[in-house]
C-alpha cells in the first residue's frame, strides 16, 4: 500500500509538473484598456482575452486605468510577450509612456485595435509605432494618408486634410493585398467582415509599414471612394506591430474572420510566427460567419 501511494504521488506529481510547463509554454499576453470613448470595451476586452485563451496558445492579464486618471498606471510590459491595446483616452504617466516605447523597440509586440488607432495623436513615438491613426487632432501635419487606387497601387497622399472618418456601419468585403505574409497565409483573397467602422482617411508616418488588406469604403455608405488599409504591420526598433481598424463593437468582433486575425496576428507580433490556422467558419468572399459571443460562452 506504502508503495502504491509513493507511485500514486509521483504520478500527481508529474501530472501537475506537465501542467505547469504547458502553461509556462505559452506566450503571456496583456491588454491595457480602462478608458476609451466606445462604450462597450469591457465587454469587448473580455472577447479578445476569451478568444487569445481559447486557441491555447496566451495566458491573458489585463491591466485597466481609472475611469478618469491614468495616475499611477504602471503596467510591467516587459513582462509580457505582447501587449494588446483597447484603450483611448488620457496619456500615460511620463514613465509609463518610456517603458512602453523601449518594450517596443526592444523587440516587444503589440496589437493595435480599432480605437486605439485614435489614441494618443501628439505623440510622436506612438504614432511611429501604430503607422497609421486616426482622430487625436491628426491632420497633414500628422504624415500621408496611406488608401489603395483604383489600378491597386498604394498611395501615399501628402495634399492636406484631417485625419480619421468613416461612414455608416456595414458588414464590408476585406480584400488581401499580401497573401504571403504570415497572418495572411492561407485566407482567401476576399472574404465579408461582419457589420463594423470602416475607418478611412488615416495619416500617420507610416514608415516600415506593410499593408496586408484593404476594404473599399464605398460612398453610398458614406465612405472616401477608397480602399482603405484593414490589417497592417509595422516594424518599429526590433519589434513587431499588428494593427486593424476593424473591432468597433461586440458584434463587430463576432466575426470569425475577425476573431482569426487577431489571434494570427497576437501570435505573430508576439513570435515573428503564426501557426494558428485559418478555421473551418471563416468567411466566404460574399457570405460573413459569426459566432455570437454569449451563445459560445453557456
């Protein structure tokens, strides 16, 4: 009987061991929200940490500011494999705002979402950092606003005007533009975003910038005649920068091809990798597939 407990302890033990290692394997991330003048981020932060612990891969902290100071916030970036921002509002303290940008340049990831794009406009080594923003006082001055012409070259357009403007909300055909890239490796060259912002007229320095798809923002819904930029990377120091302006709402990020690009590229900017598939449920270049969120969760 001795025996059989000693093995029975070992075996537990061991178990326990495999358990712990699994979870030391897998890339920590951090989302940083607490203020954002979208109304549904808790709700929306509490998604894209569901969705990164799902696939397996993360382990998932967040890190929220008060309502109406950032005093204090202080988060330990350097901790983390890449950071995720669901945040626009109040600027960091100065410490803050110097260890993020040296996380970054150092090689740490991070995840531009939606209105984090906005976010932080007179700050120089952000706007580096995200390529392309919107809104925050960004005009001409701000750097060239980036869209697809109509024979698909980029442009890089320097004439002046604001920053940052979409139109009505709409489901919107996501078109890839790099399909060698590893986020976009293996998604097909056109598939329906479910309903969503779709962000036009962005500016910013958009230096070591790759644009990876677009989405035409028709002007029957109130948008610039162009294809604008929908996923994008950034290089900035030696770190890794993924960026989407898609995500405005919960229902916005029901979408399977939502939910596979944020998962592809976290790991990405994590890893300079993606080995998360694409999913059997990704959308259909004329037919979007969503997952309703609170239906997954009972």
């Amino acid at each position: 009987m001795r025996t059989l407990s000693l093995s029975c302890s070992c075996l537990l033990l061991l178990a326990f061991s495999a358990v712990a290692m699994a979870e030391e394997a897998k890339l920590k991330a951090l989302i940083v929200d607490g203020q954002n003048n979208h109304g549904v981020w808790p709700k929306t932060t509490q998604m894209m940490k569901s969705y990164l612990e799902d696939s397996g891969k993360f382990t998932v902290d967040v890190a929220t500011t008060e309502k109406k100071s950032t005093e204090g916030f202080a988060p330990s970036f350097q901790d983390y494999d890449v950071v995720i921002s669901n945040y626009n509002g109040q600027r960091w303290p100065a410490a803050t705002d110097e260890a993020f940008v040296d996380y970054v340049k150092n090689g740490g990831g991070f995840v531009v979402v939606h209105a984090a794009n906005n976010a932080f406009g007179n700050w120089d080594e952000y706007n580096q950092i995200i390529g392309l923003g919107g809104w925050g006082g960004r005009n001409a001055k701000s750097g060239p606003y980036v869209y697809f012409d109509g024979k698909d070259d980029l442009v890089r357009d320097t004439s002046e005007g604001n920053g940052g403007h979409h139109g009505r909300q709409h489901p919107f055909q996501v078109v890839v533009r790099d399909a060698d890239h590893p986020i976009t490796a293996g998604m097909p060259k056109s598939w329906m975003h479910a309903k969503d912002e779709l962000y036009d007229q962005l500016r910013g320095p958009a230096e070591n910038m790759t644009v990876l798809a677009t989405a035409y923002a028709d002007p029957a819904t109130g948008g610039s005649g162009r294809h604008e930029p929908m996923i994008m990377t950034i290089d900035y120091g030696k770190g890794r920068v993924f960026h989407t302006p898609m995500g405005h709402a919960d229902y916005s990020m029901e979408c399977a091809g939502f939910i596979a690009t944020l998962l592809r590229g976290t790991e990405w900017a994590a890893t300079g990798k993606v080995t998360i598939a694409i999913p059997e449920d990704f959308p259909e270049p004329n037919a979007e597939s969503n997952r309703p969120f609170e239906a997954a969760k009972n």
